[in-house]
C-alpha cells in the first residue's frame, strides 16, 4: 500500500515522505480498514516535529473508511462504513496517513450507508477527533446547560469550531475568542454571541472590568491559562484541551494562582478507548446523524488529495496558524 512515512522528524519537506509499505496485518481485537479519508490534527504537527511523547512512522489520529476484516472474524462485517479515532493510531500502532490503517475494535464507530452517501467521505473525515473531543469536553468535563454562559477561547481552530456548533444546539450563550478579528462574522453567523480578539492582555482587560463566565473551554493552552481560571465564576468549570499556543511547560501553583471553588480540568482525546473512556460514552452515530439531517453545519475548510504535496501543504498552513478549520484528505477521489 501507499503511505506517508514520517522520514525524520522536522519541516514537512523533509519529514513526510509517500512510500510503499506493507499491508498492516490482522490482529486480535483490530480490524483492517481501507482508508477512505483521514483528518489533519495539531497533534500530528508535534509527532513530525518529534515533540510527542510517542509516534509511528505512519502518523495520523483518525479516518473514515471501509473495514476489510476483523479479528475475531465476526466484530464487524468487511464492507462496513466505519469511523475510528485514536486507540493508539499513529502513536503506537501506525495511524492513518495510508491506504489502509489497523484499529482497536474499540475505537471503531459503524455509519450507515445513507450517512456515508449524504455526507461523502470528505466530510466524514472533518468529524471523529474534533466532534468526540469537543462533545467529551462540553457534556462531561464542563457540563454546559442551555442557558450558561460559555467562554471558548481558540474557537477558530477546528476544534474549536466543533465546539462552537455543539454548544449553540445545546443553546448555551457562547463567547468565543480569535486571533483574527475578520472571523468575528464566520462566528456570529454560528450563533456565537460576542467576539473577543485573542492576546496577551485579553484576560486582564476581562479580570479589570468584573467578567466572569459559568463554563471555559480552554484550547490556547498553557500561555492563556493562568487568566482563564480568574474569569470562572464561584462553582463554574474550566476545561484545558488544546494548545494552540504551543507546547511551553508552565509554573501552576494552585494557592496562589487559581480562584477558590473553581473546577479545574484537562481532557486529551488520546484516552479514548480505555476502560474510563469508552469511545461508546459519546454519540458520535448520533451527531453524524445530525450533521446528516442539516442540524449542525460542517464542512471541511480545506480538502487536499492524498500524495506528499497535499499533507505536507496541510502541516505548512497548520503550522503558520493559517488552516481556519478543519483540514482533510481524501485517499481516493470521490
């Protein structure tokens, strides 16, 4: 089969390279999937940069495709429509920059035919990482209600634009936070209530004139943190799933830089699958269905073929912050 091999860590010139590799092999509790189209995620930045914990030679975190076979034989039918995400792609066992990839059963979704024949496989690929992170971080981690006030900050990037839909069908009051003032109309036309511009001073400008909010995504990172928990109300949550603003450690010391009776989280998707988060506990049948019935409005940003020239144009525009959304690839043409 065909793959983007990542050659040696650095720029994408260099680092992702288009090779023939051998099929992966069936395994208990995986099932072979033929790549139909895969999503561009910032984690798959730092593995070819070398600057995440762990990485294959065939990166990649997620895809839509077709199973070919599964072990045991009887999982999952071979010609069924499936989504995967994490599991160990692209981390520990090789993810989907391929042709074909192999994934834990348990992290493997069914979509109906219909889905698949209303959506194509351009947009199915823009859901499985960005829709189960942000659902996981609004429903579980923050709990948003219709009704709350909910600041999301970093709400351009693809998952924070996931986060976006979600929480206005949920029919919370969003907030949202840019680097680009000129995004403010794509946000608003969303339902998101007001743009603020994403900076340095944005949070002491906030903290000065008294303004709290019930929930915060946080998906800028450490950079922006420290601010974000002053502007939490008295028993309001923030959750950290993102960094949009690098990988920087962070001196945190909880007397003296967090406010009393705020609820403090991290949520990284790479947990999905395990025994304490079963890609079962998020709907993600159910939000394909949604998008599928017009209820929530997705479409990649940018669509690349497969081949070097086309991931590696991906990771350039992600790189220099210029995606606007989410980026795809689709393996074979539609």
């Amino acid at each position: 089969m065909r793959a983007i091999v990542l050659a040696q860590f650095g720029d994408p010139e260099k680092s992702l390279v288009l090779k023939d590799v051998p099929m992966p092999a069936p395994r208990p509790g995986y099932a072979v999937i033929k790549i139909e189209s895969f999503g561009i995620n910032h984690a798959e930045m730092h593995m070819r940069k070398g600057e995440w914990a762990e990485s294959m030679p065939i990166i990649g975190i997620e895809c839509a495709g077709t199973i070919v076979s599964s072990l045991p034989a009887d999982a999952i039918k071979p010609g069924t429509h499936v989504l995967t995400l994490m599991g160990g792609l692209g981390r520990t066992v090789n993810g989907s920059y391929a042709e074909f990839t192999s994934a834990p059963l348990t992290n493997i979704v069914p979509i109906s035919p219909s889905h698949v024949a209303k959506l194509g496989w351009a947009r199915l690929a823009a859901l499985p990482e960005t829709f189960a992170t942000a659902w996981t971080c609004l429903f579980r981690n923050l709990q948003v209600e219709p009704g709350e006030r909910l600041l999301i900050r970093g709400a351009t990037s693809s998952l924070g634009l996931a986060a976006v839909k979600l929480a206005t069908h949920k029919r919370a009051v969003v907030s949202a936070t840019s680097r680009s003032p000129e995004k403010a109309g794509e946000l608003k036309a969303l339902g998101v209530q007001e743009v603020l511009e994403e900076g340095p001073a944005l949070a002491d400008e906030l903290i000065s004139s008294g303004r709290k909010w019930d929930k915060i995504l946080e998906l800028v990172g450490n950079s922006t943190l420290l601010g974000s928990l002053k502007l939490v109300r008295r028993g309001g949550r923030l959750c950290l799933a993102g960094f949009l603003g690098g990988l920087d450690s962070l001196e945190f010391n909880p007397l003296l830089q967090m406010t009393s009776g705020v609820h403090f989280s991290f949520f990284g998707s790479f947990v999905f699958g395990s025994d304490e988060f079963p890609l079962s506990d998020v709907p993600l049948e159910e939000i394909v269905g949604m998008v599928a019935n017009g209820e929530l409005a997705t479409e990649p940003k940018r669509i690349f073929s497969f081949g070097e020239a086309g991931v590696r144009e991906a990771h350039r525009l992600m790189e220099a912050g210029q995606a606007g959304g989410k980026m795809v690839v689709v393996v074979n043409k539609e």
